[in-house]
C-alpha cells in the first residue's frame, strides 16, 4: 500500500513539473534502436486491449497526444490516412492518450473526440502516465515507430516529420 502512494505521489510530482519542461523536447530520433517499452494503459478503443509483443511481426506506430491539444490534431489527419492505407498492410496504429491537464481525463469527451475526428485506429488511456513516462516523453503530440522486432525505428516529438515517417512505416512493411 505504502508503495502503491510513493509510485502515486511520484506521479502526481512529475505531471506537475511537464508544462515547465514542456520546450525541453528530446532531439528527433533519440530513442532509435532501443526496444520499445510496453504498453501500460487503461481502457481502449476501437480495439481489443493490445500488447506490443502480441504485435511482434507488425509494425506499430505509437501516437501519444490529447484531445484538446491543438498539435495533436494536426496530426490526426496523417494517422487516419497511414490506417487506411496500411492498416491491412501490418501497421497498427495505437494513439496513446495522455492528458495535458485534468479536464482532459474526461472519457466522455474522449469518446466524443474519437468519433468527430473519425478515429478508427486503435486508442488506449494512459491517464496515470505510466507509458508516457517509459518513453520519456515530454510534449504533445510524440510518435515513435516500432519495427516488426519491438525496436524504435523513429522517434519524433512535436508536428511534422510526417512524410519521412510513412518513408519509415513502408520500408518496415515491405521488409516483413
């Protein structure tokens, strides 16, 4: 029990330091060639709950993001498109949603998100930022790619990167 409140409070501190060291992004492609922590999440959606090494032999593009947060819906649109070009290809998509702040733990509105921005790839809770601190994120929205071996291929934080990232996710598709 004691150590259940220590991992809590630990949490609570780190949440609460994130919009200061939100500028502090990591430089692109830091976590290339480390295998790829597994996932620590809460409910899903559009899918059954999914685990990466269940996923081994697939190449998995990981989204972490917010429903209210401006870069992350930018991205969006480029997610939607890699699922339906590839999702029958081997590329699982999994948006990792992590809240910037409090109101944005509402599954409600989690749901309502999903359905206006006409998500359809697989999306996952991470609310107690256990996945989100395994990756060491530090901002909205991170990617990584994930080969068919569990390893990161690219990491990214931020908007853009977008067409050398489908580069990325058809050369690790075409490889299989």
């Amino acid at each position: 029990m004691l150590r259940r409140t220590l991992e809590i409070v630990s949490v609570a501190c780190l949440v609460a330091a994130v919009p200061a060291t939100v500028s502090a992004q990591h430089p692109d492609d830091a976590f290339v060639g480390q295998v790829a922590p597994e996932l620590k999440v809460d409910e899903w959606f559009n899918s059954e709950p999914l685990t990466l090494e269940g996923l081994r032999g697939q190449v998995v593009l990981l989204e972490f993001w917010a429903w209210d947060c401006p870069e992350c819906a930018q991205a969006i649109p480029y997610l939607r498109d890699w699922h339906s070009e590839y999702a029958d290809e081997g590329l699982v998509i999994i948006g990792v949603h992590t809240p910037r702040a409090e109101y944005e733990k509402d599954v409600g509105r989690l749901r309502e998100t999903i359905a206006a921005k006409d998500i359809r790839y697989a999306v996952a809770t991470d609310h107690d930022y256990l996945t989100w601190l395994d990756y060491l994120n530090n901002a909205w929205p991170s990617h990584f790619v994930v080969d068919p071996e569990g390893v990161i291929q690219l990491s990214h934080t931020g908007t853009g990167r977008y067409e050398e990232t489908e580069q990325i996710i058809e050369r690790l598709l075409a490889s299989r």
